[in-house]
C-alpha cells in the first residue's frame, strides 16, 4: 500500500481507479461496512462525463442511466437555462442515482485490483480500527474522500470556513401506484413539477423513475435529534403547504442543512483532501460532478510520486488546480441558492429579471460553461482519429491514463523528443490545428506546437 484512500464513495472509488491506472497501489478505507443505498445524487453533468468517456465508462454508465447523452437544458436554482437554441449542446449527462453510480465505479477499481476494506475506520493519520481490532496504516499518503465531516480534514488540521443556511431540507422517495399528476393536484392551489414556492417554505415534487415520486420540503425550523420519520416528514409538508400530499412507501428519508464551505488548503504534507472533504455547495448538485474531476486530476499526480517518476512538488500543483474550480463553482452555487432562497417582492424581481437574461444565447452559454466546469485549463477535444488506417478518437486513446504525444504530422524528430515516457500516437486528424499536442493523463494540454526543444521542456515541467 502507497495511498490509503478515506472513504468508498464516488470520489474515493474514482481516485483509487485512477491511482491503479497510474501504477500506485492504494487502498480504500471506509468505516460503513456495506455500500450506502440513499440515492444522494441522482446523475452526473459537465466534463465528468467526459472524463468517464477518456476511460471508457461512460457506456457502462449510460446502460444504467435514465438518460444519458445532451441536456436541452438545465436548472440554474430556479430559473430554467434552454440549450436548444445554442449551436451546440454545451452540457452531457448521465442521470444515473448514487448507489448504481457507486457499484459501477467499485466493480471498476475491483478489476483494477484495488482492496476496499469496509468496516475500517480511520482513528489517526497511522491508525486504523478494523473488525479484527487496530492496525497501523502504513501509507505514504493518506487521502480524504470522507465527505463534508471529514476525519482526515480534521485530523490534518485544515479549515473548513464557511457558511450554514437556517433552512432544514427535508427529502425522500417514496413508492407509489398514483399517477403522478396526483401528487400536482393534491392541494387546494396545485403543484408544479420541480420547487414550489409557499409563504412558509418551499417544495420539491418531481419523478425520476416510474412508481417513485421525490419530496423535498425546505422551511426555517430546528434540526430534531435522531433518524428522519415519516410522520415528521409529513407534518413538515403540511406545515409548509397547508395540506397533505398522497405520500406512498418510503424508499429513503434524510434532512440535511445546506453549507457553503472550502477547504483552506487541499494537501498538508502527506495528507490530502478531494471530494466533499475539499469543498461543499449550497445548491445546483455540483459536489459529485467537482469530486469527480479532483480523482481525475490527482490520480495521476500522486501515482508519478509515490513512483518516483516526479518530485513532491508536482502535489503542490494539485491545490492550485482544482481549488480555484471549487471556489468559482462555490460562487455560482451560492447564486442559486440565494435565487431560490430570497423571498418577497425582492425575490421575485430578481428571479424575474434574471429568467429575463438567461432567455438570450450568451448569458445561457455563459452559465451553462459554469455548470459544465469552472476549470479554465485547456482540455483536448474529442478529435477524430485515423491511426493506422483505423477510425478512432482521442478519448479512446485516453482509455490507460498516460501523458500522450498526438503526432499529427508524421515528425519522427517530435516522436523522438517524446522519449520513453510518453504514449506517441501518429495520426492523422482533419480538425487538427498543431502539429502536435502533448495531452496529461487527465485530458488537459500541456503544448502543441512544432519544436521538438519545446516539447521536450514542456515533458520535463512539473505539471507536464
């Protein structure tokens, strides 16, 4: 073992399988003994799923998924973006719920050969209490995808600054035979599909899959003390409409205050932070999707260390990347969330005007680049390839998660600069606009050009 990941949900699962795809040999620590079933997220949105497509899952996904392929639009808190006016569809999705998304990604790390010890709990940097009693974790670097109540981020010293809304959400899934227009029709002034807004609070009324009907309810109150109940649940329903709604089974009941909060830091020497131990937001359903992408840039920065292959310095690289992301998505987010939040005339004049301003093309391909992914490092589009007479694309060459050289033009002088330790594919590619392209493990392009010096310095920087 070279890296102890903290924590078997999406991030730490991703991370373990990028860490094995750079050659590192991690573990995966999580103190539940089984797979968490609540269905905390229900897809992925943006460059996730095109990172996912760079490591052939994204068809393993789309087998599970509700829908997979272009939004014709999204919300932006309240106010509903439409893409269908745009050239071309600036957001993918997976509508895949959490815990298919998380067995998907563990069968994934399992046939990589990554351990997953569940039932192993982290009580300090060097210490793990197992079924079988402690053990000493002997791991050059510990990683933290142990959520927003991160053990390793507060084992590790690092702040968490930020702020706690005073609504309470409630949410569940509930069983049902009703026709779902049922549940817009069961009150006196009727509901629409998506968040209603009510003089006491608000409410969610939406369906993902046929037979299930999703709730959520958001009101100024108290946080109660033990596990959600469905009589709680329903008290705050009619509390906040004024009536009660046909509710079936439940599948899943939570509540949950929302936050705003970075981490001061992502790395404190050997320890680093990545998921929701990094970064939580108040709204837009972002955590997963930024998680995902810290696994993805980490990955193959900490595998190069503990490889020897690149110096400690490399990790530095890893904050000045990806926290930046998280505090322009924490901006974006808390937008949403005021929108949404914000009531009186004061709301309703902003959310007027704002739905005003998404309604034009550049507003809504401006926000829709914000959903997609706050990251302004220059990524490799998904080119077109002939190699050796072969149809193919350049997130099929991405499949193992090596540096890559894209020889465009046939120059044996650049395939020669790239040296041992760089993938070099000779293609042949109409859209190319360099002759080279020398793309990292994560899809970002670190040169292009035609000098052979110039690629050999760029294959020698930190961040490659």
């Amino acid at each position: 073992m070279d890296v102890a990941v903290i924590g078997a949900g999406p991030v730490g699962l991703m991370l373990a399988a990028e860490l094995r795809l750079g050659g590192s040999t991690p573990v995966v620590l999580d103190r539940r003994t089984a797979p968490d079933e609540r269905p905390r997220a229900n897809g992925l949105g943006g460059r996730i799923v095109e990172q996912l497509d760079h490591r052939g899952l994204f068809e393993r996904f789309a087998a599970e998924a509700a829908f997979a392929g272009p939004f014709p639009g999204f919300p932006f808190g309240p106010v509903r973006l439409n893409f269908t006016k745009l050239e071309s569809p600036p957001l993918r999705g997976l509508m895949v719920q959490q815990p298919r998304l998380e067995a998907v990604l563990a069968e994934r790390a399992a046939e990589l050969g990554v351990e997953i010890r569940r039932g192993h709990e982290l009580l300090d940097l060097d210490t793990v209490r197992g079924p079988d009693g402690e053990y000493r974790l002997d791991a050059e670097y510990v990683v933290g995808c142990d959520g927003a109540h991160s053990r390793v981020r507060e084992l590790a010293g690092i702040g968490f600054p930020g702020t706690t809304d005073d609504e309470l959400l409630r949410f569940g899934h509930f069983r049902t035979d009703q026709p779902f227009d049922l549940f817009t029709s069961a009150t006196p002034d009727g509901l629409k599909q998506g968040w209603n807004r009510r003089p006491a609070g608000r409410v969610l009324v939406t369906s993902l899959t046929p037979g299930v009907v999703i709730v959520g309810v958001r009101e100024v109150t108290p946080e109660p003390p033990g596990e959600p109940t469905l009589d709680e649940f329903r008290e705050s329903v009619r509390r906040v409409l004024g009536a009660d709604l046909p509710l079936g089974e439940p599948l899943w009941l939570s509540r949950t205050v929302s936050s705003a909060r970075l981490a001061e830091r992502y790395r404190a020497g050997r320890v680093l932070l990545a998921g929701d131990a990094a970064h939580v937001f108040p709204a837009g359903g972002s955590s997963l999707n930024v998680g995902l992408l810290d696994a993805v840039n980490l990955g193959w920065k900490l595998a190069a260390v503990v490889r020897g292959e690149a110096g400690d310095a490399l990790l530095d690289s890893y904050d000045s990347e990806r926290r930046p992301v998280a505090a322009r998505t924490l901006t974006q987010t808390r937008v949403q969330a005021l929108l949404e939040r914000l009531t009186g005339e004061d709301g309703d004049a902003l959310r007027t005007l704002f739905g005003e301003l998404a309604a034009f093309e550049e507003p809504t391909r401006h926000l829709a680049g914000l959903l997609r992914d706050a990251d302004e490092l220059p990524y490799v589009p998904d080119l077109p390839l002939t190699v050796e007479g072969e149809k193919t694309r350049v997130a099929e060459i991405m499949r193992d998660a090596r540096t890559v050289l894209f020889d465009f033009a046939d120059r044996a002088d650049l395939r020669e600069a790239a040296g041992s330790r760089v993938k070099v594919v000779t293609a042949t590619c109409p859209e190319a606009e360099a002759d080279a392209l020398l793309v990292r493990p994560d899809g970002v392009v670190t040169w292009r050009g035609d000098d052979p010096a110039a690629l050999r310095e760029a294959i020698g920087a930190p961040g490659r």
